[in-house]
C-alpha cells in the first residue's frame, strides 16, 4: 500500500475556502444583519469626503463621538445621486474598523456607505 500526499497549496487552498464558507454561512445566518438607518447630515467636506450625520439611528452606532455625531469617509456608487447638503436625510450602512491618530486624538475609522434620499 502506497503513500498519496497532497501538494501543500492544494491543502491550503481547500482550507481557505472551507474558512470562507463557514465565514459567509455565519453571516448569512446570524441574527444581527446590517440594518439601513436614518440619519440627519450635519457636515460635508468634499476634498476629504468627510460626511457627518446625526440623528435617532446614529446615536447608538459604534465610532459615534461624544457629541452624538457620526463621522467617516463617504464611500458610494460613482456618478449616482447627488452630494450631501446640511439637514439632508441620509439613508446609509456604516462600518467601523480599527482606529486612527488624527488632529483631534485617535479615533475610529468609519465608513459610510449610503446617499441623500429624494
């Protein structure tokens, strides 16, 4: 009886891919989905596309300041809808990841995917 070894990127590509399904089906099945919110813009800076929004939706999202603000970096479809203008509602998905020293202190770093709602 012979020995039939498997070539290591084989083994570990298989792997990778079982890890990534587990990872897609426990997002998909879990309860906390990514939820759309509501939110109120209060600033827009378009040389750093730095978007500020506050509102009901936004006062209990992680990266919130203490001041109940939400501020990131504005990500969307190129060429779809128009830019933010102060006391716009803003329908959008955030997503904080790690932190960063800025001016102000180290923060997190936030990015809001969304746009203005007609």
């Amino acid at each position: 009886m012979a020995n039939v070894t498997m070539p290591t990127p084989v083994a570990l590509t298989g792997g990778a891919l079982l890890l990534l399904g587990g990872y897609l089906l426990g997002a998909v099945t879990t309860s906390q989905g990514t939820a759309r919110a509501m939110g109120t813009v209060q600033s827009y800076d378009s040389e750093s596309r730095t978007l500020c929004l506050s509102g009901d939706d936004v006062a209990d999202m992680e990266g919130v300041g203490d001041d109940g603000v939400l501020c990131g970096v504005w990500r969307r479809s190129q060429g779809i809808g128009t830019v933010p203008e102060p006391g716009e509602e803003f329908r959008f998905v955030s997503l904080s990841a790690g932190s960063a020293v800025g001016p102000g202190g180290e923060r997190a770093t936030t990015v809001i995917y969304g746009d203005v709602v007609s």
